[in-house]
C-alpha cells in the first residue's frame, strides 16, 4: 500500500493521473468500510477532496447495485442436479485415470463423451497379427511333433527338444527331458521301421541309446538319494520304454536288431540304476555305505537272441576284510608316496567289468602315469581314492593307503577317476560327470555332436565316447617304472582266468573295473589285471590296461600301459558305454561287473 | 481445503463432487455475469469443473487457492467461448428473451432483469474489466485474492476496479439504465 502511495505522490505532478490514484483509494476505502459496517463509507465520502466527492457517491451507489445483484443470479436447481449428474458420471469414467492423456472437456449437452475411449487402431492390428503368429507358430510346432527324420519339420522337432532341455529348471526336470526326448526317438524308431526305413531307424535307435544314457548319468550324478526310496516315476518311464523296445525289436528287421538291442540294453540298465542308485550313492561319497553296494543292478538278458553269459564266478560278496590284495608295484621307498599319476589297484574280485575310468584325463603329461602304490606292509588295504573323482582335477585326490601312507600323493589326484572306477564304475561317472564339467575339450570329443548339453548331460557323453573308442584325442601309453626292494616280494598284479580274457581288448572300458590294485598287499593270488589310468590329456577312449601280467621282476613293478580299444558289452560293438552299472561284461569275462564294482568300492572304502 | 488435498491425492471423486457443491454457485454467477446469458453460463459451469477435475493436479502446483483457481478456469473457459468461431451468436440485450421457465416466480423476474441488466453492461467493459468487476462485487473477494487471481499486484487491482466500475457506470448512463437510480 505504500508503494502505491509514493507512486501516487510521485505522479501528482502530472495532475490527473494523481487524481485517479486519489480516487481509486478512496473508493477502495469506501468499499471496504461498506462492508465493514454497512453506511460507515458516507464518513469517508465526507473526508474525501471536494471534487471527489459526487463520484465517490455515484460509484458507490453502482457497487451496491452489483453486490446486490449477486443474489439474484443462481443457477436453476434443475441444471445444477443435471449437471452434477454429468460431470460425476465423467469422473467416474476418468476416476482411474484423471491425468490419463486423451481425455478431454465434454461439450455442452455431452459430458460422457470424453469418457470412453476405444482401444487405439494400431493397438488392436498389432495384438491381432500377434495373436496369427501365435496360432501359426503353435500349429507348425504341434505338426513337427510327428516329423521324421529327413521331414522338413524335423529340424523344428530336434530345435523344440533342445528348447525344452535348456529351459528345464533343475536336474529331475532335465533327466524327464532326456527321457522324453528318448521317447521321441523311439516312436521315430517304430515309424522308420515300419515304413521300412532301417538305416535310419538303426540311427534313431541310437540316438535313443543316448538320450537315455543322457538321462541315466543325469540321474545318478544328480539325484537326492534321501529321495531314493520313493517311488521313481522316471523308473516307470523307463519301463515302458523298454516294453515298448521289447515290442519293437519282436518285428524288427534283422540288420536293426543289434542297435535295438542295445538300446534295450540301455534302457534296463538305466532302469535299474534308477531304481537302486545307491552303489553311485556311495561312490560319490555322499552316504558310504557299505551293504548298499551289493544292491548294484544286475543286468538282465531277456530279449537277447544270445543272452549274456552267466558269469563263470560268482560275484564275490562284499568283505570288509578282502582275501588278497595285489600289489602291482612296490616302490623302493615304501614310505614314499607315488609320484605317478595313476593309481593301479587290486581288485580281490575277477573284475572285470566295463567302465569308463580308464579315460581319465590327466592333465600333466610329464607325470607318470601308473601310480604303482607302495605297499607298506599292510594288508593290502591301501587303495587309490580320487576325493575329487574328476577328471583332470589337478591334486584333489588322494592315494590311500590303510597307513595313511599314501595321503601326499597329489599327482594321483589327475587320476582320481580311477579311484572311482574302484568304487564299481558308479564312482567313475560321477569322475567322468565332473571331468565333464571342468574339461570343455572333453565335450569336444563328444560324438554325438549336441553342443547344447548341459555339464551334467555330457558326462554320459563322456563316458560313452570313450567307452566306444570314438574319441580323436590321442591315446598315450603309459609306463611308469618302479623300482622295488629287493626284499619286497615280487608283487603281482594279475587277471584271473575269466578276467584276463575279458579285459583284453577292454581296456578302455574295463579298466575301473580291475583297478583298485594300487594298495594291494603283495603277494596275493587273486589280482586282477592291472588297470593303468590313460595318461592322456584328454578323455581319451581306450584305457590304458596292463595285460594279465603274471609277475612284475623282481623287486620292480613295470606298470605298462597299452591303449586298446574298447569293448564294452556283450556281443560289443565298440559303441556301449562305460558309464553302465551292471553292464554285463565281454561275454568271456563271465562276470557280473557289479562284482568288479563291489570289490573296488569296496577296496575303497577301506 | 482439506476437499480438495483428497482430490488431488487420491483422486476422490466424491469429494469433488463436494467441492462442486461448494463452489458450482459462484463459478456459474461469474459466468454469468461474464456471457450475459444463463444457457452459456451453464455450459460453462459445466465445463470449468471437468476441467478441473482433469487439471486437478496442476492445482496445487500453483499454489493458488481453489476458488481463484476456478474463476482463472472460467476466465479461460469463456475466453474460449468468446474466441470460438462455432461461438452461437449472443443475442442483444435488447433481443434476449426472458427465461421465465427457469425464473418462474414472477418475483423474480425483478431481479433477473436487473442482473441481465448488468451482465449487458459487463459485455461492453474489457475482459480484465469484466473480471474484476465480478471477482470483487458479484463474488466478493478482496483485492488480494483478485490479484492471485489475475496475476496482477493489488494497486493494480484498485486501480483497475476504480476504471471497470467508471466505465460500467457510463455504460449503464448509456443505456439508460444507469447506477444513479
């Protein structure tokens, strides 16, 4: 207000604008006495400048005609109930969305009109295009479920496979994928023969044959075995894969014969080892026990034109106390812990079941590869034992010996795997499942060409890859020299009859199955072949197997190490894999592999 | 206006529909005495506060009070109206029929002539005028809030309604209906 004042002072010089300011405070004083106190702004009129005067009067007379005209103007009740009606029904429209863009003033006589909206044009094309690629999509999917081999869709059908296994959430979700992706094999396999399409059924059953070993190792190296004694529906699946198998292979052509069985083959042993996954229980260290060792699967032999031979042994029976533990090798300094890689292991059992340990990779190639265990003494009771049963695991195993002697051999550890084809193969895969996961070059050698496995998928490759000699890697023999004391006895590593035969030529397979001879007590009659861990780098296929050597010179242990190639089943076809629990060995062999795999595990467990 | 932190908070419909309650029979004078017509008033009125339902949070972001806000939404709305090429003609005063449907009592009808009276005489003023001249003798405020109303300093107000109340008094003189009876 005073700036006003010193404005209105500072324009009095101009005269009337002066006399403006003047009269515009006096009617602003007038205005607000008036109501203040009706007829109190005549006070102010009488004090006001004489020329003011009869304006003031005439202005404010005006002001009560305005202010008394308010009261006459309201809005008729009828409009004001309507248009409340209205703009309320607008709100509630907007309520959600009252700064929502697009939503504008109503017109007169139309207020609702700005509350709908209808969906945007390019809004509904999209969703309707989205919603015909959908459709198009779920049907040409839906058609490739029946596609075969060499059918367009084919190629669809393998890629929404592959899909499925990536995306399974965990390990049980993976093996039914597996499982399911073999069930597709198998229907492929009927189809292709019954269109008379052999060669490429024999393919497909042998990708069958994967699947399943795929879903197999999957299960055993992953499985929660406190869940192990509910009932397994993957075991049921396998069921009925393998009835249908039976089914099949009743019909089939003879050239597709060999492959199905095999893949029957396949399918009981997985079978069985998912119904009794406890030697793998133990061999993977989770809960040693021993009695679970003798509930290995025992392969079956139905179906087979020729069944397998009956073992010419009877397993052995586990003994916590074995009879005879061979010594392959004494080294001078019996204190000493073995420098080699390898471990050569007794087996008090005829070993001489397939398995897969002999592709252990070891990573050093400067290093011995045959741990000739140095015997103490004791009684025979010291064993190779990988603690982290990988492959290629530099230093984390150990070599074991009742004495505890052979703790510090750390290069053993590369061949720890060995330790686990002791334990009855179980060990070996999960050796072969770690190797997997730690050696990519062991995927590369991988034959079935499916990049996309998971760690745990490609284990089974592993071992199947090896087990079938398919492996490029070069194979390295292994000689690892010891020299003995001339006291010690010659220690002997030997294969009994029906073990000799059968490990010879098997040695890539076989080789878990007679080792365990690294801690024997020298001396013994009943050894098994010597089983050399292959030294080579990377997985490679045949194993290394000392023969049925019959003596070592005396006061040295010669471990030779011979590549040979794989045999790993009966009427062996160089493709079975090594990874099989139970699997029946080399016709000759005679012996169930569960014993092999008791007596190695067992050998280990000590 | 605890009314309206509702709307702007939640946007709570019925407590706008509170505030129209409240503030619909001053928003519609002032349009009225703005357009000289009941029909556009109500128009209008109408529009203003889906307008300001709409505008709602842009409300207190301007800080003004709620009324002064609306009024500035009614000055725009008839501005709008004014400007609009699809604006019906306005009838003359002289032309402009008597609503005696909606004023029925024949006391009324005094009154309404009186009203209709100025809102004729408002239309000849200028649009800031008009406004102050209705903010500060139709609906009462004080100079303060007209200023925060038309963004204007208060002297300038005074000044201004000193003007709009010289001229609508001519006006009226003019038409022979003048402020002196």
């Amino acid at each position: 207000m005073s700036s006003h004042d010193d404005l209105g002072a500072r324009k009095a010089s101009t005269g009337q604008p002066l006399g403006d300011l003047m009269l515009a405070q006096a009617l602003e004083a007038c205005i607000r006495a008036e109501r203040a106190h009706g007829g109190s702004s005549a006070e102010i009129i009488e004090h006001a400048p004489a020329s003011q005067r009869a304006e003031l009067q005439r202005l404010m007379v005006l002001v009560h005609e305005l202010e008394s005209s308010v009261h006459r103007v309201t809005p008729a009740p009828e409009f004001r109930v309507a248009a409340r009606a209205r703009v309320m029904a607008t709100l509630g429209g907007q309520a959600d969305s009252p700064f929502e863009r697009g939503a504008h003033l109503t017109t007169i006589g139309g207020p609702a009109r700005g509350a709908r909206r209808r969906p945007r044009r390019w809004v509904v094309r999209v969703g309707a295009g989205l919603l015909v690629a959908l459709m198009a999509t779920s049907a040409t999917v839906t058609a490739s479920a029946s596609a075969l081999p060499g059918d367009p869709l084919y190629g669809l059908k393998q890629a929404q496979e592959e899909l499925s296994l990536r995306l399974a959430s965990d390990d049980p979700a993976r093996v039914l994928a597996h499982l399911r992706r073999a069930d597709a094999r198998l229907d492929e396999t009927a189809r292709l023969l019954e269109q008379g399409r052999t060669s490429e059924a024999v393919d497909t059953a042998q990708r069958y044959d994967q699947s399943v070993e795929r879903a197999t190792t999957t299960f055993v190296v992953t499985i929660d075995f406190s869940d192990a004694a509910r009932p397994n529906p993957l075991e049921t699946k396998l069921g009925e894969q393998q009835d249908r198998l039976e089914a099949i292979l009743q019909v089939a052509p003879a050239p597709a014969r060999p492959d199905l069985r095999e893949a029957l083959a396949t399918t009981e042993r997985g079978r069985e080892l998912m119904a009794d996954p406890r030697p793998v229980e133990r061999a993977l260290g989770r809960r040693p026990s021993r009695a679970a060792a003798a509930a290995a699967a025992v392969p079956t032999s139905h179906v087979e034109e020729q069944p397998t031979p009956v073992p010419t042994l009877p397993p052995t029976a586990v003994s916590p106390n074995p009879t005879s533990i061979a010594v392959l090798a004494r080294h001078e300094d019996q204190d000493a812990d073995l420098e080699a890689g390898a471990v050569a292991r007794a087996s008090d059992g005829p070993g001489s079941s397939g398995d897969r340990e002999a592709d252990v990779e070891n990573d050093n190639e400067d290093q011995p590869q045959v741990a000739l265990r140095p015997n103490s003494g004791n009684s025979g009771q010291g064993t190779g034992r990988g603690q982290g049963a990988s492959v290629g695991d530099r230093g984390s195993g150990q070599s074991r010996g009742q004495d505890g002697q052979g703790e510090d051999a750390p290069r053993v550890a590369r061949n720890d795997a060995t330790a686990g084809s002791g334990d009855g193969g179980d060990g070996g895969r999960e050796a072969d499942a770690v190797a997997a996961q730690r050696s990519p070059d062991l995927r590369s050698a991988d034959r079935g060409g499916d990049d996309d496995r998971r760690p745990s998928d490609i284990d089974s490759e592993q071992g199947d890859d090896r087990g079938r000699g398919q492996n490029t890697q070069d194979n390295r023999p292994v000689v690892a020299e010891v020299t003995l004391p001339p006291v010690a006895p010659a220690t002997e590593a030997r294969n009994p009859g029906p073990s000799e035969s059968g490990n010879t030529g098997n040695a890539g397979a076989t080789s878990g199955s007679n080792s365990g001879t690294g801690g024997g007590e020298g001396g013994v009659h009943q050894t098994p072949v010597e089983q050399v861990a292959p030294t080579d780098d990377r997985a490679a296929g045949p194993a290394t197997s000392i023969g049925p050597t019959n003596s070592a010179p005396s006061g040295q242990a010669r471990a030779t190490a011979t590549p040979t190639p794989t045999v790993r089943r009966s009427g062996g076809d160089g493709k079975s894999g090594d990874i099989r629990t139970g699997q029946t060995n080399s016709g000759d062999s005679g012996v169930m592999p569960e014993d092999s795999h008791k007596s190695g595990s067992d050998d280990a467990d000590r | 206006m605890e009314l309206v932190d509702r709307v702007v908070a939640s946007h709570d419909a019925r407590a706008f529909g509170e505030l129209y309650d409240r503030f619909v029979e001053r928003v519609y004078r002032y349009l009225y005495f703005r357009t000289g017509s009941h029909p556009e008033a109500e128009d209008l009125t109408e529009q203003v506060f889906l307008k300001a339902w709409e505008a709602i949070g842009r409300y207190r972001w301007q800080g003004r009070p709620f009324l002064a806000w609306l009024y500035r939404l009614a000055h725009n709305a008839h501005l709008h109206y004014v400007r609009s090429p699809q604006q019906t003609t306005s009838l003359t005063h002289d032309q402009r029929p008597l609503d005696v449907a909606s004023h029925s009592a024949s006391v009324e009808l005094g009154r309404a002539l009186d009203a209709e009276v100025i809102a004729g005489a408002l239309a000849k003023l200028t649009i800031e005028q008009q406004q102050v001249i209705v903010m500060k003798f139709i609906e009462g405020l004080d100079n303060e809030q007209i200023a925060q109303a038309m963004d204007k300093r208060e002297g300038a107000i005074r000044a201004l309604q000193m003007r709009a109340l010289m001229s609508l008094r001519r006006v009226l003189e003019s038409q022979g209906e003048n402020g002196a009876r």
